[in-house]
C-alpha cells in the first residue's frame, strides 16, 4: 500500500455497488457454433481482411490486420471457417450494421501453430519490441473506450507515471475486480511490462478503497514477486473515480488540459484487463480473443462473470447467467451510468463489452420532465466542474455557441447530473444533442467552404476558356485575312476542319477534367 | 425462456434520486418548529393566514394552470404553489383582514409566477412579490403586529380576521404594537439612544422580545434543509455573514446609534429570509460562488434598508433587488471547468 497524499476530483456521487459475487470461478459459455467478429471493436480504422470465406483458421490466428495509425488486428477466437465477410448488426449506440467476419467453429478449439514465441526475457528487449507485440495482439483498452493500446504505448519521451486502472466505478460491472481477484499475478507482470514499453518512472495500480479482496489478491501478487516495485493505490470509491481524468486528479491532484491527452503531462492510464492482456501477449504470445464480462442486472436469474471470446453472441452469455427474468426489458450494453441499449440478444461480445446489464422497466419516469428550478444539484454532481442547468437551457434554446462556450464539449457524459436533477430532465440528452448538433453544424461549414472554393474555381477555368475562345476566333480571322489562304480554298478547308477537330477534342479534354468537379461542386 | 422484445432507453439507467414536490414538501416540513413558535408567540391569527393564502394559492395556482392549458395535477402536485403562500403568510402579521393574504397570493403567484412562465420561468421570488405589493400598496395593514403572548381567541381571531373588529367592538389597533426592529428605528429617530432602549420591555434575552425565540426556531428547520441536503449553505451563510459584519463594524464604530449584530441575526424575519425566501433555487444565483454573493448582497442590503431606510425590516427588497442581479452574478462567477487555465493567467498544473 502507498501511502501517497490522495487528492479530490469535484463532484461525484455515491451508488450503490450493486456487483455480483466475484469470488466464484470465472464461467465459460459454450462455444457457439457461429461466431460474428466485427472489423472494428476499437477507435479508429476498421481492420482489413486477410482471410477469404472458406480459410481454415485456428485460433489465434490473424483474421484481420490494422490499417491505418490508429487501428487494431483482429484474430480468430477459435478454430473453424470463415463462412462470410459481410455486414451484420454489431453492438453500437447507432444499431447499424458494420462488416464482420463470420467463423463457423470447428468445435475442436485448436491454437494457432504459428503464435510468436513467447518472451521470457521481455525485461531484456528493447521497449520498441514489446510495443510490437502489444500492437500485433490486438489489445485494446479494456475499460471500454477500446482506444488501441499500442497508439497509446507510441510515447515519444520517459512518462513519469502509469496508472493501472481498476477502478470500476459504475454499479452493477465486477469483471475487473473479479479479474484482480483471480489473476492478480497477470495484472502485476502485465503493468511491469507496460512500465518496461514505456520507461515509466513510477507504477501505481489504482482500486476502490471497498474492494478488499481484489486488494488482498494484488497484494499477495506483489509479496510474491515484489521487484520492480508496482505501488497499490487504494482511491474512495465514489462515481466516476475510474474516470480517466478523475483518476490522474485523484492520484496527482494535477489536471489533464482540456484537449489534450494523458501523455501530455507525463502519465498514462490503463486498464487493468488491458494489462492482464498484455501479459498474455508478451509471456505467452496469445493474442487478444477472450475477455472477462460481467453478466447482471435485475432483468436476469443468476448474474455471474464469464470469460467470453469475442464474437460469441450474448445469448450464450444470458444462458450461462440462468436466463431472463420475466421483467427483463432493458439490454443493455455497458454499466448503467453509460452503457447504452441494444435492440436484442444476437449481436456479439466485442473487446470493449465490459458488461451485459439487463434491466427490468426503465427506472426513468414515465411522465415528462418537469421544469428545471436551477437548484444546481447537477453542477454539485459534475465532476468537471461544468454547469449542466446552463448547458441544458442553452441546448433547449439551440443556443448551441453559448453551450459550446460554457463547456460542452468538456462533458464526459458520466451521467452524474441526470439521476440527481428532481425535475428528472435527461440532461445527458440535451448534451449528446447539442454536441451532435454542433459537430454537423462544423461539417456543414467546411462542406460550405469547399463548395465556395469550387464554385470559384469553376468561374476562373470558364473565364479562362472564354479567353482562350476569344483567341482562337482572332487568330483565324488574322489566318482569313492573310493573302495566302484565300488562293487555295481546299486548302483554307482542310485547316479550317483541322482547327475545329481541333477544337473538338481541346472541350472534350475540358469537360472530363471539369466534369466530376462541376458535379461535386453543386452537392 | 424466449428472449423479450428489448425497449430502447438511454443513459443513466439510474432511478432519479429526487423530485420536486419532495423538496418543496421537505421546505414546508422545515417550516413546521418556526411557525409553532409564531403561533405560540402571536395566536391564531399565524394558522389564519397560512390557511387563507394556501387556499388562495391553489385556487389561482389552478386557475392559472388551466388558462396556459398546463397539466392542473401534475403542477399542482410539486407543492411550489404551497411553499410560496407559507412563506407569504408567515410574513404578514397575524389578524390581519383576510383580503390581504388572498390580495398578496394572488398577486405573488399571477404576476410573479405565471406571467414569466410559471415554476422555473420566475426571475423574482413569488412569495416576495407579493409581500412587496402587499407592503407598499397596505401599509397600514401590515403595521399591525400583535403584541407577544397577548393574542386573542380563535373565535375572536376569526372575527377580526373577517370584520376586523373583536365582538366587544374593539379594533384590531388595540391589541398591536411595533415590532422590535420597528420600536428602535423610531425610538432611535427620536433621539433614544440603544443603551437606553435595550432595558425596555422590547428587548428579550438575546434580541427582540419573543422575536429572537422564533429566528431560532427557523434557523433549526433551516440546519434541518441543509444537513437533508436540500438547499446549499452558501445563501444562508451570505444573507447572515452579510448582515452580520456590517452590523458589527457599524456597532463597533457606535453602540449607542448601531442595534449589536444579534439584535440583527434574530431579529424579523432573518432566519426566514436566509434560509427558507433567499433559497429559492429558481429566482436565485445557481453558481457556487454565486450563491454567497448573492446571499451577502441580500443580507447587505437588509442592514443598509433596516437602518437607513424607510422600512423596518429590509429583507423582501433585499431579495428582490438581488434577484434582478442573479443572472449577472451567475455570468460572472462560472467555476473554473476541470482542466481549464484559471481566468487569464495559466493554470500551475
């Protein structure tokens, strides 16, 4: 345990926990037959295929390979064929459809024969070589952003501070803690790797002061192998500490500027599944194709924690927590705070799918909203010091500069404000409206100027012509006028064909240079 | 089992943890030891008004409801309507004729209310509205408290409230008398000085006669509000640092001339004012700072009308006057967002 000073990050709330019983060993779903794994389970460019419908592939092996700079490998969960690549609905608050491939299991569940060796002297290489295994595993942050973990191991100078993230603030999601719990020993190798891939001067494990077992695990984790030195830091556990920026506050007291991100001041924040996949990448060459996800909510008969592959659809995960309950009527993706709802139980788990929270009648009331008596609960509740009651009349009145102004997009869209508000207004709502809102109102804007700028062209390329038109006409006229022409009419003929095949072909060439400009320029 | 038909929803999932009418109804529970003890001090005449303006209230909160073709139960149920005819009430002095607590209502409610828009459209206090109209258009009616522990009973209380004469035919002038802070305003214009006052029979142990026992009472249904977390201390502690300084340092300067800060903190109707009427959240700042500003500036006030002005008691114009300022208090102290520089200078961080 460090005994660091902690510091206070404004606003929070107190919720209740409401986990799952994490001591219980991990459950393993059934292996579907089918399993649906999206291109793009991460910020970022979706991966391209490397396999073609009717591959064989083992598990481990390469389905997908990152493209772009920011971007993500994805591998095959199991061994079986890949049937299809094609659009399929996947998890996301849009409910669109997105290209996925599509792997029957062969049922046998064989590894992969070509995984890289893994390594045992990681300590040894070269920080470069452990980003490159980090990067060709295909781990992202665990936590639930999905940001590419090797994007954010790309670190140009020594980072002064890793924070290892358990802190699972939201009520209802366990499966970091139950992942402390039970590999504890993989968190704390992991984190030493990271630190190692980063050259980071001091490695803290963050957790919630509540979570006694967890803290017992990684404690042992550390007695046992206790160098280098990983610091255990317990933080009050009040929503949302696990945030990103509340946590550096909390640890530090420093601030994260607004834009800017974590490395900026010398420190970086990973989750704790994050580093536990880390770990099985560098000392066991597995690539990421399994997660821990918590499987809960009133809406089910037994909530559990299962270690799912990606691909699986939920209902297997339903299944093994004991199925719906009568009053299921909410599935949704996430923690209750931020998740968002999913239209049924088909879609499959993805990287970032933390939890499967299937709620009973929406606790929100029915009835309206009430007006709002600016009783500033919300700015209390606001752990980024914002005004929500200002924010939301100016969202209401479109005001959406006088929002932008006041720090919308400074809105991390915890939630905090919205189950504190007596009018019950959904004031996280009116934020993803106006933050909408204004980002379209910015695309339209440099649509407009591209438009302008092609318009304009098209005015100088017609003027242009028109001269060039203008002298042409004088210079036949002075070839008319010359006395050698008028002796040979056939002669005078010919060139006067020449020139206007001539001309012909010079707008032919004009016009399918302007043609597919003229055209955008009018959209 | 068969999967259910999943219903869109969106984030938080969290049941609300509050409701209006919860609040409104914890401000009038809050009210409850302070009006027992108006009651107890001054009779009947407390329950008369309050029953008189609630009735009023509803009734025009209803009318008003129906004319802006608003949902009647839903609105009337946050209990706003209520709050604010308590507060009227409790500010009128008690036996006055019925027409005035109706009068000052419906006047707080239609055009302190519902013309600007109704519950969180109000840029001033609607209670205070009203008591303001009340005051300056009556105010021979609103001189006439009673004198403490003398207050007649029910059955007199009512006919006077309705006739404005008792049965033995006397008026209602016979019973009153100026209220401490109304006593030593003229007594001091007269030449008195306080020294020779404070050992007269309008000066109890701490404050005013009776007075100082009824700010208490307040005060504990006030710490009440905020340990229940429903108002913030920010206003309380304004309106009371902002009366009590001024108080002080004037005190300090001449005792003779200048009532002490106490006779202040517990006297009329501060501790109503500093937590129940400066508190309303929608005719108040919102901002953290705000609030205290806001709150001194209305205890400022107080102390400069209280003392200088043509009223005894100052804190309803107090009020109001901060609420015209509210909205620019509010533009001024935003708080710093996380991860802001600090006003124009670089953040250290």
């Amino acid at each position: 345990m460090s005994a660091a000073p902690l510091f206070d990050f404004p606003g929070g709330l107190m919720l209740p926990g409401r986990k799952v019983e994490t001591g219980e060993p991990l459950r393993q779903p059934e292996l579907p037959e089918e399993l649906v794994i999206p291109l793009k389970q991460h910020q970022g460019e979706a991966a391209e295929p490397v396999v073609a419908v009717g591959a064989t592939v083992c598990r481990g092996d390469l389905l997908a390979q990152q493209s772009g700079t920011l971007g993500a490998n994805v591998h095959a969960p199991t061994s079986g064929a890949v049937i299809a690549i094609e659009q399929r609905p996947v998890p996301h608050p849009s409910g669109l459809s997105a290209p996925c491939i599509v792997l029957r299991a062969d049922g046998e569940d064989r590894w992969s024969t070509c995984l890289p060796p893994p390594l045992h002297d990681w300590a040894d290489q070269p920080p470069a070589a452990l980003r490159e295994r980090v990067q060709a595993a295909g781990i992202v942050g665990l936590g639930g952003a999905g940001f590419p973990a090797s994007a954010k191991l790309a670190v140009s100078e020594k980072l002064a501070l890793l924070i290892i993230n358990g802190v699972e603030c939201e009520p209802y999601i366990s499966c970091d803690q139950a992942l402390m719990e039970q590999r504890a020993q993989e968190i704390v190798v992991g984190a030493r790797m990271l630190a190692h891939a980063v050259q980071a001067e001091r490695v803290v494990v963050a957790l919630e002061d509540d979570k006694l077992q967890a803290m017992a695990a990684l404690q042992n984790a550390l007695r046992i192998a206790p160098e280098p030195p990983v610091e255990l830091v317990a933080v009050p556990a009040r929503y949302p500490a696990g945030g990103e920026r509340q946590l550096i506050r909390t640890l530090t007291g420093r601030e994260v500027p607004t834009g800017a991100h974590p490395t900026d001041i010398g420190m970086l924040c990973q989750n704790v599944g994050t580093a536990a996949a880390v770990y099985r990448a560098i000392a066991l060459g597995e690539p990421l194709t399994s997660r821990i996800v918590t499987v809960t909510g009133e809406g089910l008969v037994s909530p559990c924690n299962v270690e799912a592959r990606i691909g699986t659809p939920l209902q297997a995960l339903i299944t093994q927590a004991g199925g719906y309950r009568e009053q299921a009527r909410h599935l949704i993706m996430g923690g209750p705070m931020m998740g968002f709802t999913l239209p049924d139980d088909s879609l499959p788990v993805t990287k970032t799918s933390n939890c499967i929270l299937v709620l009973p009648e929406s606790p929100q009331p029915r009835e309206a909203a009430m007006p709002c008596i600016r009783c500033g609960y919300c700015a209390e509740a606001c752990p980024v010091s914002l005004l929500p009651q200002q924010l939301y009349w100016y969202a209401r009145a479109r005001d959406l500069d006088q929002a932008e102004g006041h720090g919308l997009f400074d809105c991390i869209e915890c939630g905090a404000c919205a189950p504190v508000c007596p009018s019950h207004i959904p004031l996280v709502d009116y934020f993803r409206y106006a933050k909408s809102a204004l980002r379209s109102q910015e695309r339209e804007r440099r649509q407009a100027e591209l438009a302008r700028q092609r318009y304009l062209s098209r005015q100088q390329r017609l003027a242009r012509q028109q001269e060039e038109q203008q002298q042409r006409r004088e210079r036949k006229k002075a070839a008319l006028r010359k006395p050698g022409a008028a002796e040979d009419p056939a002669a005078a003929k010919q060139a006067a064909i020449q020139e206007a095949i001539r001309r012909a072909r010079e707008k032919k060439q004009a016009r399918s240079g302007a043609g597919p400009e003229d055209g955008d320029g009018r959209t | 089992m068969t999967a259910p038909r999943f219903q869109p929803a969106s984030a938080p999932h969290m049941p609300p943890a509050h409701n209006v009418s919860e609040l409104m109804r914890r401000v009038v529970y809050a009210l409850v030891p302070g009006t027992l003890g108006m009651v107890w001090l001054f009779g009947w005449g407390v329950l008369i008004n309050i029953a008189l303006a609630v009735t009023a209230a509803l009734a025009c909160e209803a009318v008003m409801l129906r004319l802006r073709g608003r949902p009647v139960q839903r609105f009337l149920r946050d209990w706003s309507a209520v709050v604010c005819a308590v507060l009227l009430a409790l500010c009128l002095p008690p036996l006055v004729s019925w027409w005035v607590p109706v009068v000052g209502v419906v006047c707080g409610l239609v055009l302190g209310k519902h013309l600007y828009g109704g519950l969180g459209y109000n840029p001033f206090n609607p209670a205070m509205v009203g008591y303001a109209v009340l005051l300056v258009s009556f105010p021979g009616q609103m001189a006439l408290w009673l004198d403490p522990m003398s207050s007649p009973g029910l059955l007199q209380s009512l006919q006077l409230v309705t006739t404005g004469q008792q049965t033995s035919g006397e008026a209602l002038d016979a019973l009153t008398r100026a209220t401490p802070l109304d006593h030593v305003k003229t007594e001091l214009a007269a030449g008195w000085s306080l020294s020779e006052l404070s050992t007269g029979p309008v000066f109890g142990m701490l404050a005013g006669a009776g007075w100082e026992w009824i700010n208490l009472l307040f005060l504990a249904g006030g710490i009440w509000l905020l340990r229940r977390r429903v108002i913030g201390w920010q206003i309380p502690v304004g309106v009371l640092l902002g009366l009590a300084v001024p108080a002080l340092l004037f005190w300090l300067f001449n005792p003779d001339q200048f009532a002490v800060p106490l006779f202040h903190l517990l006297g009329g109707g501060t501790m109503l004012a500093a937590f129940f009427v400066a508190t309303d959240p929608v005719s108040a700042a919102t901002t953290p700072r705000g609030r205290l500003y806001y709150g001194a500036g209305i205890g400022i006030l107080a102390y400069v009308i209280r003392t200088w002005g043509g009223y005894p008691d100052g804190l309803a114009f107090a009020v109001l006057l901060m609420n015209m300022a509210a909205p620019l208090i509010d533009h001024y102290t935003r708080p710093r967002i996380e991860g802001h520089a600090r006003g124009r200078e670089q953040d250290g961080d």
